[in-house]
C-alpha cells in the first residue's frame, strides 16, 4: 500500500473553483483562489446566504484515543465523500493542522489513505497562512503590552499580572518558560514570561468563535491582558491593540475551501487543540457549510468526553448550532489497549482485553447518547489485522446499548468504503434529536466544571488548592460566572492521568491553573499535567520529512 503523500501526490485534484461551482453552486467571482486547488471563499458572499435552509448536521467524534489516533479525520472525509456517492450533497468541515503535532508525533490532519483532503502536503505545512496571522496577532497584543509599560505605564499595568503570552506553531519546550527583556533600560522591564503553541492561544479561539469582521473586532478588544496593582482588568481595547489585531485577521477570516480525493468539497478553516482549547473548525465555515450543502460533516477534537463536550457546550452554545446525529470512531486495536494490552501487541487477536477495553466505548456511547442527547453509530475504522470474533463480540456489546456499529474501510476503498455508515447517518438525521448542553449558563463555574467532571469523566469531585478557589471566585464575582468553561486535560483517558485507561470512575480532577479567555467568552481550566506548550519527541516527524528529487517525502 503507497503512504498516505504518495496517494496524495498521484490524486487527480479538479481546479476549485470547478469543484465550488459544480459541488457548492460558488461562482468564480466569490473565491480568492490561492494557486489552482484550494481559495477562501467571500465573507460577503456567505453573509448572502443567511437566509437559506440549514442542512443536517453529523458530528464525528471517537472513544479515548491511542497515542497514533484512530482514524477520526479519516472517518469525517470517508463519510463526506461516501454521502456523496449514494447521491447526498454533502461537504465537509475540519480544522487546520498545527504545524507541532506535524513535526512532532501525531502527524498531520488531513485525513488518511484513500479518505484524505488534497492537496495534503499544503494543508499539512503552511496552506493560506491563516496561522501565520494568528500568530502575528497574538504577538503584537504581547509587544503593544511591553511597549506601553517602557513608555511610562499610563494604564498601571501591574507586570507581576500581565497574562498574556507570547505564541509560536511549533512544539518548543524551551520556551515554555522564559524571561524577557533582559539586557538594559532600552529593552524594557525584566518579567518572567513563556510561550504557548498557536492552537492553544485565546486568538486562535476567538477566531474560530467569532461570526464577523466585527465580532471579531469585538471579541479582541474584549481580551484581558492582564491587572492594575488594584487587580482591574486591562483590556486589548485599553491598548487600542485590537483594530490592528483585526487588520492582521481580516484575510485569514474568510474560510478555506480545498478538496477530498474524490474531489467533493471540504472547509478547513481554524485549528484549536481540543485537549487544551475547544477543539473545533470556525464557526463560520460551519454555518456557510450548512447553507451551501444538505449534509455537513466535522469533527471535534479527540474523544467525546474531550471534543464532543466543548462542541456542545462552547461551540454550540455560542453559535446556536445542534448536530442531528454523531458517529462515535472506534478500533479493535484501542479497545485492546485499553483493555490494558501493550501498544506494541495490539495488533494480535486478544478477546479477554477486547472485553475489558469496550468499557471505554460504552462510557463515549452512553455520553453521546444519555448525557449530549445525539443519536449516534459506532464506525469501526477497521485494519486488516481485527478478526472476525473481535468484531462480532464488539457488535454484540454495542447492540445491548442500541446502538448501531457499522464496518468501514474508507481507508482503504474511499468514499465507497463508508456506504454503509453514510445511510445509518441519513437514518439518524431522520430522527428528531434533542441534543443537551452539560450544564446552564447560570450556574457557577464551580458547578460548571464539578458537572462536567461527574457527568462526563465520571470522577468522584473536583478540587483545588486555596489559591486557584480564589481566582475561580473572583473570576465569578467579577462577571464571568455566565461563560462556558473549556477543560485542558489528557485526551488519552477520562482522568487527569494518561495511565489510567479504559473507563476509570470515582478518580479526581484537580484543577492546576484557571484562565480567563473574555474575548473568547470561556474560562479555561489547566487540569493535571497538561502543557500548553508541547515538546517534541525523542524521534520527532521532522526527522523523516525531507525533499528529494522535487517532492515531499516522509509526511505522512
């Protein structure tokens, strides 16, 4: 079998603005093309369509992960072009990939094998530079914060306070943290700082979040950047940062339209972390996708209680969006491992693990059904090496839930590989779901993040040391007990502890470190060891990836 480049490199892309027209009914003039075979569609354009009917939309999610994933953009592009191939018009919606887990472990985002989006080895590496704005953004907040205090300090901007930090889309350890302005008068006032990655920054959220231009604008100038002596927030808007914050993004706004290997439609615009921020596409080309298209396909970030929670509860809290039907992505291989087979035999049939693992799927099952309220089907993103008795004892346990599980080798035979899951979604999207937020906008953060624990990772409390409860309370005294809160945790397990696999109950979930995103209207809460500034591996990606002969070779 070729690697997932080479299939990519010999994929017969058709111009895109064939595809938007002939797929979407985009003429040419709405389109800013860059190159033949991906172009950002008109934010004037979109906002045309607002009066149109919404298609259906299927939310694609999966069970706690293995360290290599389990097929879930895979799946998401497999099911997009299989809904067109049994006469559905259908688009897909996905995030941009972050050029750490590139380099890093993960790989890229574009999908694999015969169900990928093209041309892969530009939306892998720096495809229409909107994290590039994002970056020069969120960098000259952190610049115009340093200036004004060199130059006097006339907002009283307490550099003991000062929360936001400086971004860069690599994984980069040694800049997690750091001290600035060293070397005299001239350079500015010596404080402790760091870096965190793009995909973790409040800009990159408040991107993916904002409806307009002048949301946008809004949302930025709303950041907090920091505190006076008198703990009074100090705002982007204070600084008179945000309209050339706004200038850097106006471009990157308008959503990327490319293409599958079946040339059908796909947007991806925006990419936040999902184990650190909310981990979905933008909401705008989620919007524009259901006005141009009658099913739309996308993806939250890692496993349901991870994504699919931040989905609901921020995304579509925020935007009014309700998926009809969620397709929960699952292997034999990550049920064995978290049946606690090592990673390295879980290619070899095992049914006593098989059997412990599966607790892991009926906790996402039951949370996408019972907690979230969304019909779903199980896909199992099957490898060559499951055996007929592990699928049979997976569909077994999966029918006393009622649930559907349906065999899918889009990896392998595209869009046609996923007939089978593309008609059991058109069935769900029949039904009349009623999906459910985790909690009410009322409620305190306290209780906020004590339901999502409970609920969703089924731990036994929350807690936190003295000093995170004060910032949590006073965080809700001074008016932001109405956001949403947006968990950073592991996404290898439902615990704060990666070790833990499976479906661990009665754990605790300690909360580290709290941080108010008011531009993106959410309060994240930093849970275990999770670091907003990855490092790389031992062996990282970037190692293999090279150009030889005028091609990109080890990508993917």
């Amino acid at each position: 079998m070729p690697s997932d480049i080479e299939i990519a490199q010999a994929a017969r892309l058709q111009r895109i603005s064939s595809v938007a027209r002939e797929k979407l009914g985009i003429a040419e003039e709405h389109l800013e093309p860059y190159g033949h075979y991906k172009a950002k569609v008109s934010l004037k354009y979109l906002d045309s369509l607002k009066g149109r009917k919404d298609g259906k939309l299927v939310l694609v999610t999966a069970m706690t992960p293995t360290p290599a994933g389990e097929g879930k953009t895979t799946t998401t592009v497999g099911l997009g072009d299989a809904l067109n191939h049994i006469g559905k018009k259908a688009a897909i919606c996905l995030r941009e990939p972050s050029l750490g887990p590139v380099f890093g472990m993960k790989g890229g985002a574009a999908g694999g094998g015969h169900a990928q989006v093209v041309p892969m080895e530009d939306i892998n590496l720096h495809f229409t530079g909107d994290f590039g704005a994002i970056q020069l953004a969120n960098n000259l907040l952190a610049a115009m914060i340093d200036n004004h205090i060199h130059h006097g300090n006339e907002l009283g901007i307490d550099v003991r306070r000062i929360q936001w930090k400086r971004v860069l889309d690599m994984n980069d350890r040694a800049l997690r943290d750091i001290v600035v302005s060293l070397g005299g008068p001239g350079n500015g006032y010596p404080r402790q700082d760091g870096f965190d990655i793009v995909v973790a920054s409040e800009v990159m959220a408040i991107f993916c979040l904002a409806t307009s231009l002048e949301d946008l604008k809004k949302r930025l100038g709303n950041i907090v950047i920091g505190y006076t002596r008198d703990q009074k927030p100090v705002t982007a808007r204070d600084l008179n940062a945000h309209g050339a914050m706004t200038v850097l993004l106006k471009d990157a706004l308008a959503p990327n339209l490319v293409q599958t290997l079946e040339n059908n439609p796909a947007f991806i615009h925006g990419g936040p972390f999902a184990n650190i921020a909310h981990g979905c596409n933008s909401v705008i080309a989620t919007q524009s996708a259901l006005k141009l298209a009658d099913y739309v396909v996308t993806e939250a970030g890692f496993g349901a209680d991870l994504g699919a929670e931040k989905f609901l509860d921020i995304k579509c809290r925020k935007s009014g969006l309700r998926p009809n039907a969620g397709v929960i992505v699952a292997t034999i291989r990550a049920l064995k491992y978290h049946g606690g087979v090592d990673v390295k035999e879980v290619n070899k049939e095992n049914l006593a693990a098989l059997e412990k693992g599966l607790a892991n799927l009926e906790r996402h099952v039951d949370n996408m059904q019972n907690v979230y309220g969304i019909p779903s089907v199980v896909s199992i993103n099957r490898f060559t090496f499951d055996t007929p008795a592990e699928i049979e004892l997976v569909q077994a346990r999966m029918k006393n839930l009622g649930v559907p599980v349906v065999l899918a080798t889009h990896w392998s035979d595209g869009g046609k590989g996923a007939t089978d899951l593309a008609r059991a979604v058109v069935g769900l999207c029949e039904t009349k779901a009623k999906p459910k937020l985790v909690y009410n906008d009322h409620d305190s953060l306290w209780e906020k993040i004590s339901a999502v624990a409970k609920l969703v990772y089924r731990a036994a409390e929350v807690t936190a040391d003295t000093k995170v409860r004060a910032q949590i309370k006073k965080l809700q005294e001074d008016g932001y007990g109405h956001y949403p809160v947006c968990v950073a945790k592991t996404q290898y397990s439902f615990s704060t502890d990666a070790q833990k696999r499976g479906a661990p109950e009665h754990h605790v979930i300690n909360i580290r470190e709290v941080r108010l995103a008011a531009g993106a209207q959410f309060v994240v809460m930093i849970c275990g060891d999770i670091m907003t500034m990855p490092g790389l591996p031992k062996v990282p990606s970037a190692n293999k990836i090279d150009w030889i002969d005028g091609k990109v070779v080890g990508l993917f």
